[in-house]
C-alpha cells in the first residue's frame, strides 16, 4: 500500500519560471514543488510505471538490461549481508588493500539493485533485502573516505574558490554519491517499509550527509570550489537526498535552494567550448552524478527549475568527450569518457547531434538502470565535419584527421594556466601525439601514477607526472615551470600561457602558443610554440626560445612506446609501427636520453624508472630555434634521411623556413615575422 504524505509547501504555481541566470529563493522553490508529493517521485511515479514497464517488455535494449539486473537481483537475495563493516586503514592511500571501500561499494550497489527491482516488479522481498544492505550503510559511523578526514586531506593545496583555512572535513564525494543514491533507495522502498525502517534511512541521510553541511556550506571547501568536480558531485548529494525526505522533512527546500544555485555556478566554470580544467574524467564524473540532481528537479518542478537551460551545459554538452579524445591532460584521461546515461539525458535535452554520434560510435550500449529510465532517444547522430577543436576556456587544442581512423595521428597540446593544484599539471606548452592507438610522444598519466599519501599536497610538484620535468615541454638551464598556488601562500595571477593563434583545415591544422608566463623567466625569458599537424600523419614542431647566450636548450619528450636514441635521430616503436622523431637547429643539436625515479608513498610500492630524452643545443645568440618532426617511418634508412634534409633557416625579413624531404615529398613551412612574433605563413 502506497502511503500518502501531504506537504503544506505552497500552491503549484504553474506559470512559475525563474528568469535566466537569477538565483532562485527558498520561495521559488516551494512555488516549483507540488504540495502533494507521494513516494516514488525523484524520476518517476506510480503514473509513470506502466510505460517503463512496457519498455522492459518491448525495447531490446532495456529487456537486455533487465534481464541481467534480475539475475543479479536473484544472486542478492540469497546473499548474506555482512552487518559488520571492516576499518578501512588509517592511511588508506599507504595501504591500498581496499577491503573497506569495496564493502561499502558492494553494499551501495546491491541496495540501489534491489530498490529498483522492487519499483519495477512489486515483490517486497527485494525492498526487504534491499533495506538489510542499506541498514549496514545508515549504520556506519561516516560516510567519508578516510584518505578526504584530516590526517591526509588537510595538508592538500586547496583548489580555486576556496579559502586557504580549511579545517572541516566531514562530507566528501564519497559521502555525495551514497547520499544520492540512497535518497532514491528511500524514494523506491517507501512504500514497502515501515515507520521505523524509512527513520533508519532518513536517519542516515540527516546524519551522514545534510546535517553536516546544511548551515555550514562555508565550512565545506568543496561547496564553493566552482571548477572542481567535487563541487557538483557534493551538491548532487544533498539535493537529491533533501528532495527525497520532503514528505517527512518540508524544511529541507533550503537546502534544496542553496544546492540548486551553486549548482547552476559549478556549470557556469564548464568552458564556452565544453572544456573542463580538470580534464575529461572529471568532467565525467562530476556529470554523471550531477545530472541526477538536475533531473530530479527539472522532473519534479515540470520543467520550471531546470539546470539543463544553463548555457555552458546545453551548447555544448558532449564537445569535451569528443573532441578531447586522447587528450590526456592533468589527472584526467585521453581516453573514452562519460556514461551512457548520462549522454542519454544531454541528448535527450539539446538534441546535439554531435553528441548523438559520439554516444553511437563511443559508448556501446546501455548496461544500467539509468539506460532503462532515461533510454536513449531518438537524435540524429552526425559526425562533424571538422574533427579539431581549441577548448577556449582552458586553451587545449587536439588537432586530427579522423576520429576513428587509427592510421590517422592525432596532436593534442595545450596552454592555460597553472592554477589547478588540485589536479592540473605544471604542464603549459604540453604536446602529445597519438598514433596506431599508441601514444608515441605521452604524458606521464596512463597508469604510471597513483594518488598516494601525498599526492595533492606541495610535494605533487616534485612528482615526475606533476612536474614540468616530466611533461613534454622546453627548460632552459633546466629551470622549470611554477604553480600559481602553493599551501598557505597566495594566489598568483597569470602564471601560465596562451594558445595565440589555431587554425583547421582540411589538409593541416596549425596551433601558435606563448607558454612563457610558466616559468619564472629568469633562465627561459620567452617561449614560442607552433605545431603543424599534416594531416593525415606529420607533425612538426617549431619552438622559438629566448636565453642568454650560452643557455643551455632541450626540447624535452617522454613516449608510451619504446623509444632509441640514436646520433641524428630518436625512433620511436610501436605494436603497429615506427615513427622518426628529428629535431634541427641553427648549431649542433644533441640528443640525450634521461630517466625519472620515482616511488609512490605506497607500502606495496615498487621503485620504478620513468624514461625520456631530449633534443639539446646550446645558444648561440639570444634567440635559438628548434624545429622537430615525428612521422612515420618504416626503416632507419627513412629516419637518417629526414635528418639529413631537415633545415630551419631565418630569413633577412626576421621570418623562418622549416623544411625536409621524406619519401621523395618535400614538405616547406614558412613563418613570417610580425609585430609579435612570428606566424605560419
């Protein structure tokens, strides 16, 4: 039986919108929710049940889906419900056993199972089980992981927005993901559980998770930290969870309110292109769980508060996840990202036919409840046109032929700034190129990092993968790049660099950065990047560097493949192939190879070397020029004569000509000289 409960919030005021961009009040929120709200009512009601009912008969897709969920849903019932959770460790980024953290995520999983096959077949006997496992969750003493409590996340560099005097650690991405998920739990077991069972879980949620923040949102570093994916994931937490208690806890549109507006602030920092600083797992993560709040309230109000609207979200809603593929930036990831679901709901609101292509080419099908809630629709998919793009907001570039062609090279590079200590790298002036599904020139990501004890404090700028020493960029007299942010010192504006100039084109793609402002100019005193994709397969870089005479220069790169350094060349072997990577300048060029030490503070650790090399010269004048060419080759022979044609000479007007000859195809570049500089002619 289905149990009532009337809400005195206000009158449904039909006519009810608020005005683009404006924070909503408390009021506008209790103008958008009916008075009368009867469980389940998140993202769909009892009206509502029939046509998902019909779909899991009907769509193949979603009886695929069902059909294993009931399995696993089957396996649970007769599954004993371990009600004594095990300690996680003290340090658990030292001692990685994981134990504690997979009998959370088992028992988080299994409920929300079975709350979502009582829903769509009516047996209790799931609801039943389903509220054992969630009983063994309300009954933990935090939600939090031990690594976000003080004794870790405290020494942490605090990202942007937020204060440097953060003391208060009770509620993290963890604590917002179990929050949303078992306000759905509480949603779907409603009707099937008594007084005593649905306290137990509204216990948890107040306890847990919206106590410690309601009232206290300044104590929360995460809740004003705008362009950190925490900030969505945390926000996403406590509106679902608050919506979900309305029928017992009216009150609770404060915080409703309060999460709805910094929600709409967190997709206010998405970049005008889609892009995400962070990079495009966090992107994914941080979507992927916000958009459950999102839904919530565009279901719930009938459209009258719908974060969907927002600008940044709705143009471009999957631009980062396409177009960023093999960007493999920061912490983040090159490679595919995103949920289906998730994809399904942006879809399904702009109708973004570059996302329909992405969703059909990348993802694969659905595998989860969510894909039988919010199925994919029917958007036509079209594949753009132009398969390059420059991320504005955070000046990245991934320059290619094709998306799916894996003879094809992909360039990706990237300029910005340096002020994401949370995530970002010291990294300005990056380049990394894609081939045959191998990164030959790499970033240090790719699993040859862990976030161990102290890998978000100062120290990370010592670390190889976080360091401008291990990133594919140019040192002169090895000085390295500087954070805008170190722990308790203030923030400093501008440290970074700037994508001037990028160009597409059917036959090339053309990227001009200044990386200058990274470092701190004592030794390097300008840095000009040009990188030229010759589609489908050539790249060739042109580093302008300013120095003293007599500095010494090098082009620094690490590969994801073996890498030989010879005497007038580096080759590169892959699975499928070899690339030649050459670099000419106006004196003697000498290639060094190099290695990183480096052991994570993990008790299982093992000592690792971490290879690179180097193409070096020494200045002759004030101004020196490096230019570098990767390609394919398919022998020695091919490499050696690159390096024998490759020339980089100025010319009388302050231009330069990059040019070479491979297999009997002589490529030229010319660069003309500007009031800034020069530019690719």
């Amino acid at each position: 039986m289905i149990i009532k409960r009337i809400i005195a919030i206000a009158a449904v005021v039909f006519s009810f919108v608020t005005p683009a961009g404006a924070e909503v009040t408390i009021g506008d929120v209790q103008k958008a929710i009916p008075k009368t709200l009867s469980h389940p009512y998140l993202y769909f009601t009892e009206a509502d049940k029939p046509a998902i009912i019909e779909r899991i008969k009907n769509d193949p897709e979603a009886n695929e889906i069902f059909r294993r969920l009931e399995v696993e849903g089957r396996r649970l019932i007769f599954t004993p419900v371990e009600v004594i959770a095990p300690v996680e460790p003290r340090n658990p980024r030292y001692d990685t056993d994981g134990v504690a953290i997979r009998y959370v995520n088992v028992h988080r999983n299994a409920a929300l199972l079975l709350a979502f096959l009582y829903q769509m077949t009516g047996d209790e006997k799931y609801a039943q089980k389903s509220f054992e496992f969630t009983d063994t969750l309300c009954d933990l003493r935090s939600w939090t992981y031990r690594a976000h409590e003080f004794p870790i996340i405290y020494s942490r560099v605090w990202p942007w927005g937020c204060k440097d005097d953060q003391i208060v650690f009770t509620y993290d991405i963890r604590t917002g993901d179990m929050a949303y998920e078992l306000g759905m739990v509480y949603d779907w077991l409603y009707p099937a559980l008594d007084k005593h069972q649905r306290d137990r879980i509204r216990s948890g949620l107040l306890e847990n998770a919206i106590t410690h923040v309601r009232g206290n949102w300044e104590y929360h570093w995460w809740a004003s930290a705008y362009r950190c994916n925490w900030c969505g994931i945390g926000l996403a937490g406590l509106g679902v969870s608050s919506l979900a208690l309305l029928t017992e806890d009216p009150q609770l549109v404060d915080v409703i309110a309060e999460s709805y507006n910094r929600m709409e602030k967190h997709l206010n920092e998405l970049g005008v292109d889609g892009g995400w600083q962070e990079g495009r797992s966090y992107w994914a993560y941080g979507m992927r769980s916000s958009i459950f709040f999102i839904e919530a309230m565009k279901y719930i109000t009938a459209d009258k508060l719908n974060l969907y609207n927002n600008k940044r979200l709705h143009d471009n809603p999957a631009d980062f996840a396409l177009y960023g593929l093999t960007g493999y930036f920061g912490d983040g990831s090159g490679s595919v990202v995103g949920s289906t679901h998730l994809l399904n709901l942006l879809m399904r609101e702009t109708k973004d036919s570059e996302a329909a292509w992405y969703r059909d080419n990348m993802l694969g099908k659905g595998s989860t409840m969510f894909d039988i809630l919010w199925p994919k629709p029917v958007v036509k998919a079209v594949e753009p046109s132009q398969k390059s793009k420059h991320f504005r907001t955070i000046d990245w570039v991934v320059m290619r032929s094709d998306f799916k062609a894996p003879e094809t090279v992909t360039v990706a590079t990237k300029a910005g700034y340096n002020n994401d200590p949370h995530h970002g790298h010291l990294d300005i002036g990056q380049v990394m190129v894609n081939w045959q599904n191998e990164y030959y020139i790499a970033d240090l990501g790719s699993g040859r990092y862990f976030y161990d004890e102290k890998y978000f404090d100062e120290i990370r700028w010592e670390y190889p993968q976080a360091s401008s020493v291990g990133h594919n960029v140019v040192f002169v007299d090895g000085e390295q790049q500087i954070s805008a942010k170190y722990k308790n010192k203030p923030w400093r504006e501008g440290i970074g660099g700037k994508i001037l100039e990028f160009r597409q084109g059917k036959n090339r793609d053309y990227t001009y950065m200044d990386p200058s402002g990274a470092y701190p100019g004592i030794h390097l005193k300008g840095w000009r990047r040009h990188i030229i994709l010759e589609k489908p397969v050539v790249t060739v870089i042109l580093d302008e560097v300013s120095s003293d005479p007599g500095a010494e220069i090098e082009a620094r790169f690490h590969s994801g493949v073996t890498a030989d350094v010879r005497d007038d060349f580096v080759l590169l072997t892959g699975r499928r192939g070899k690339m030649a990577l050459v670099t000419a300048t106006e004196g003697d060029i000498d290639y060094r190879s190099g290695k990183h030490p480096y052991l994570p503070v993990i008790k299982t650790a093992s000592f690792q070397w971490i290879p690179y090399f180097g193409s070096v010269t020494k200045a002759s004048g004030t101004s020196t020029l490096l230019a570098t060419v990767i390609m394919p080759v398919d022998s020695d022979d091919a490499a050696s004569s690159i390096a024998r044609t490759l020339k980089v000479n100025r010319s009388g007007n302050g231009g330069t000509t990059v040019s070479f000859t491979a297999y009997d195809k002589t490529y030229s570049y010319e660069f003309k000289a500007t009031g800034d500089g020069m530019v690719l002619r």
